[in-house]
C-alpha cells in the first residue's frame, strides 16, 4: 500500500458569510478577497507541510493544477514541485498534474515536466488531468466539446518529446510543430509514470486501459460515494481483460486522525466545515458547459463532483439552502456520509483499510490539510497518520507489483544537496 499526501493550498481566510455573499468559489471569485501578503504566508506554510510530510515518510507528495479560484491557490504546480525536486531527498512528486489542453505548446509541459525528473533525480510522477470545466472552458476559454480532442492530441505529443531520440515534425489539428527537440529529458526511461485523474468517465476508464496508466478517482465526497465510481472501473477493467492489481487505482480520501475519535471530531469540525461550506461553493453556471461530459459517461449515469457540489442546473435566482442541498456541510453529516474518515489511529487504520480493499485501491492519496486547516494542526494530523496509521496498512497489497512508481536514479548517482536546515553561517562555512 502507497501513501501519499496531498495538498489542494486552499485559500484559507474565505469570510465566514461568503456562501451568502458571493456566488462561487471558482471563476468569478473577487480578486477584493485575495491579500497577497496573507497569501505569502499561507503558500510559504504549504510548503512547510508539504516538506514535513516528506520528512514523516508518506510515499509521495502530490499538487495540483487549477485556475481562478479560491479552492487550490496552485495555478503552476511546476513551480511548487521544482523547489520540492531540491528541497526533499528520497520521496517521489506526484504533480496531479498539467492540464494539457490547456498549454500551447504542449510541449511546455513535457519540457518542465523533464526538468523536474532530472532536478529530483528521477522522481516524478507525471499526472495529466483533462481539467475541471471551470480551469478550461471558463478561465482559459477552451471549447468543451473540443476539449478532450485537444488533451489526446497534446498527451500523444508530450509522450513523443519524451521518447523520440531524433528532432520530429508534429502535424496535428491543434498544435503544428516543424522542430520538436526537447531538452532536458527525462531521467525515467522511456518517461517518467503516468497517472491520470478523473472524475468518472468511461472514455478515460478505457484510456487508462489502453495505455497501462494509473487511474486516480479524487474524490471530495469519500469513499461511500465513490464506490460506485471505482466499481465501475473494476468492471471495465475487467472487460477489458485487464487483471486487477490495485496499483492500477489511486483514490484520494480527507482524514482527520486524533487520540480519540471525540477528540477529532472537535479538531477538524471546522476545518472540514470551511472545505465543504466555502471551497465548494461552486456556482452552477461553471459545472456543466454543453459538450464537456461525453454521451458515454452521460448514458452510465455518472454525475460530476463538480455537478454535485454546485447542483445539477443553473444556480442564478435560487437560495443558498437549495444551491447547497445535496452536499453535507455540517460536520456530523460530513462524517456520517464517508466526507472526511475521523478517528483515533486504531479507527482511522480499520476504516481505511476496509476503503482500501472494497475499492481494491493501492494508492491512497489523502487530504490531511484541508479547508482552513493551520500549520500546527496540519503538522499533528500529518505525524499522528505518519506513525501510528500507516504502519497498521502497509501490509496490504503486498502480492501485487506496483509497475507505475518512479525508478529514481541510485543514491551514490545523485547529487549532494546542501542541509536546509543549517543556518546560513554554517553554509557558508563550508
């Protein structure tokens, strides 16, 4: 089993009656609610958690792309994972990922993607997400039904940067490149793994197949909600003829873990509660442009999360009561649905690992900072997990071989990075 934390850099002072005045939390959010120096703080502790869960021994640490929003301040996710290439040894970085629509060229990607393989030493896993509607057809002004066209053709370009020894020509509908040469490139051999997060399309459930990728399901609303979703996967997969290694699944799941349960329940009441009370705020207006969701997925019935949170039809003229009625927001109903798994050590390892083995997932992705969570706060949920939960788990799954985990160059190859920790006068005698 692989644990891996997550950071969604949520903004963290949204006003307590922003579900009440402003209507979303995505693509028209006022810039008035933005401090850029608070935000210095908030990104600088990010990245301070981020670190310390590296030093507390999580498998990888991941990061995101998204666009315009109050939810996840990382609209470069590049930049945050080139300083953790340097500032981290051994754990491998998961950036989930580039929308690749979105780039122009995409060989932008494949370009920054390389340069963060090569600067950790071959540690990257390469996450291609097709985007939220309202990251590409809203913020950047892509078409929705041309969307997962332009994602295919740039994904099949990335790949051939990576992999083609000589200069090419790249002739496609969306991008027409006569000289493709990308330097640097990718330590990981043919290229770095590829993972791919979705929220539920058949089409990328085949996708991942054809290619031998990771599926990754990033859930907001837990693992009660999203076994349906991950059964269904199951069953294409098996469809397809594919066998059933865990590792071929990732799921991303929100805990909060404590002495006792009481005790969690109290801690993390409102940080949870900011997450689904003011992250998700999302107007329905940005949830479904025509032509994002594909006729497959619509005919198997699968709803968007993004859908979910912001209800299925346009918001414009209803209350705030109706616009947020599908969704739990009280922290009771936010537990009791699966939201958040909250517990001691003992009740969190036992919840997990019945999430693990009824989803027949091996790459647990988990949300320890979320919503207005603090530094202090983040750091205990992110030690108490690291020492008293994982050790219960990493039993599970031994018989498979996880074939999509980074194959990072040897340690006596790599570089010898200076002790961030030091003080600058003891660097500097050196």
């Amino acid at each position: 089993m692989k644990f891996m934390w997550f950071h969604l850099m949520p903004y963290t002072e949204l006003p307590d009656d922003f579900r009440e005045k402003h209507p979303s939390v995505w693509v028209d959010i006022h810039s008035s609610l933005f401090d850029p120096k608070r935000a210095h703080h908030m990104y600088n502790d990010f990245m301070d958690e981020l670190e310390y869960a590296a030093e507390c021994g999580f498998d990888a640490i991941c990061v995101n792309e998204h666009h315009s929003n109050g939810y996840g301040l990382m609209p470069s996710p590049n930049l945050i994972a080139t300083s953790l290439a340097r500032r981290t040894r051994e754990t491998p970085i998961c950036v989930m990922g580039n929308s690749l629509a979105l780039y122009n060229p995409p060989t932008r990607v494949a370009e920054e993607f390389a340069m963060i393989d090569v600067i950790s030493g071959g540690r990257l896993i390469a996450g291609f997400p097709v985007g939220t509607p309202m990251d590409t057809c809203f913020a950047y002004g892509q078409n929705p039904s041309m969307l997962r066209e332009r994602y295919l053709e740039a994904h099949d370009l990335v790949i051939r940067a990576w992999t083609e020894k000589d200069t090419f020509a790249f002739n496609g509908r969306f991008n027409q490149q006569r000289y493709v040469n990308i330097w640097p490139r990718p330590v990981q051999q043919p290229h770095p793994p590829v993972w791919i997060p979705g929220g539920g399309s058949v089409e990328t459930w085949r996708w991942c197949a054809e290619k031998d990728y990771v599926y990754c399901y990033l859930s907001y609303y837990g693992y009660k909600a999203g076994k349906a979703i991950m059964d269904g996967f199951w069953a294409e997969m098996d469809r397809l003829g594919k066998d059933r290694n865990p590792y071929r699944a990732g799921f991303l799941q929100f805990v909060g873990v404590a002495e006792t349960r009481e005790q969690a329940m109290e801690l993390y009441k409102e940080p949870a509660e900011y997450f689904y009370g003011r992250c998700l705020h999302v107007d329905g207006r940005w949830a479904t442009p025509p032509g994002y969701v594909t006729e497959a997925t619509q005919r198997a019935g699968l709803q968007s999360q993004v859908a979910k949170a912001a209800g299925s039809e346009s918001t414009l003229g209803k209350g705030t009561q109706e616009r947020f009625a599908g969704t739990a927001k009280d922290m009771q109903g936010i537990v009791d649905r699966g939201y958040v798994i909250i517990g001691s050590p003992d009740e969190v390892a036992e919840q997990l690992r019945e999430v693990a083995t009824s989803l027949n997932v091996g790459h647990f992705m988990l949300l320890l900072q979320y919503g207005n969570m603090n530094k202090e706060l983040t750091k205990y949920n992110t030690r108490l997990f690291a020492e008293k939960v994982m050790p219960k788990l990493k039993d599970l799954f031994s018989e498979w071989e996880d074939r999509w985990w980074p194959k990072p160059m040897a340690a006596a190859e790599r570089a010898v990075l200076p002790d961030f920790t030091a003080t600058p006068r003891a660097l500097a005698a050196e």
